[in-house]
C-alpha cells in the first residue's frame, strides 16, 4: 500500500509510452523494457483519456499532472469546490490548461425507502450543487442488493429528471 502512488505513477507512464510511442522502451522501477512493439494502440489522440480517481491530495496531485478528468467519490458539494479550485491552481503550476480537466463525480444513493418526492427533491438539490462546482459528469450508484428496489429507484430518478428536475 504505502508504493501505491509510485506504482500508479509508473502505470500512466508505461501505458502512455505504449500507446502513443511506434518503439516503447521503459526502465523504472517496476518496469523495464525495450525492443517492444504494442498493437493495437487506441483510437484516440494522444491516448485514451486517463481519469483519476480520488480525492485525496495525492490524486488531486496526479491529475493535475497527468489526468485527463478528476473522479473522486462521495465528497460534498463544498469540499468538491475547494479540490476543484487546488487542482486547477496545480494544473497551471504544471504547465496545463485546468479547463481541459474533465471533473466527474461518484455518489451513492440511499435506497433503503421507498422513493418519494422529498427524497427526490434532496437529491435534485445536491445535484445542483455539484452541477454548481464544476461536475460534468456523473455516476449515482444504487446501492442495494433489492433488484426491484433499484429498479423502483433508478425509475423514480429518470421520470424525476424527465420531469424538469436538474440532472
């Protein structure tokens, strides 16, 4: 564990040299190789999109150096804003433009009732919130084991949104 952000950095780099070098060749210090060749490379230009998850300020670091979009999880609309501005200011200390950073977000939902207008309302509002600090992109995750309990849920959420509720 406590490797694991030398590791990640070591990652992007191989797998950036990979996918945008015609004659990859690494040496780190998890990996070393030359002579390679790597095929298929992705469709995107330079390489696919990386996004970085989490949001602690050794991610918020990473992104602003490396990522092409910022996913932390389960962090408020306030403490979302304040990162958001760390990683822009980090951004344009490394060279790049922070506006090119996508910023999309993990929330859970609370499942465990029944799906009402009051529920809907407060999630429509953090929504907001969120929309507010920046995020583009989202991810709700429905936690439940109930399949109808999600399905009621996930129902609920889209005919709310479909009805004028911000999404």
């Amino acid at each position: 564990m406590a490797k694991r952000g030398a590791m990640t950095d070591e990652s992007i780099a191989v797998m950036k040299d990979l996918w945008t070098n015609p004659l990859p060749a690494y040496r780190g210090g998890r990996f070393d190789f030359t002579d390679l060749r790597f095929s298929p490379r992705p469709v995107q230009q330079p390489h696919v999109p990386l996004w970085i998850g989490g949001s602690s300020a050794a991610a918020i670091a990473r992104c602003a150096r490396v990522g092409d979009g910022w996913h932390p999880a389960n962090i408020s609309a306030g403490a979302l804003a304040s990162s958001v501005g760390t990683l822009h200011r980090q951004a344009v200390r490394a060279g790049r433009d922070p506006q090119a950073i996508a910023l999309s977000l993990r929330l859970d939902v609370d499942t465990q009732g029944t799906p009402g207008a009051a529920q809907l309302s407060q999630l429509s509002t953090r929504l907001g919130e969120y929309q507010e600090a920046g995020v583009g992109h989202l991810v709700l995750a429905l936690t439940s084991g109930n399949v109808s309990r999600l399905s009621e849920w996930m129902h609920a959420i889209s005919n709310a949104m479909l009805q004028g509720i911000r999404s």
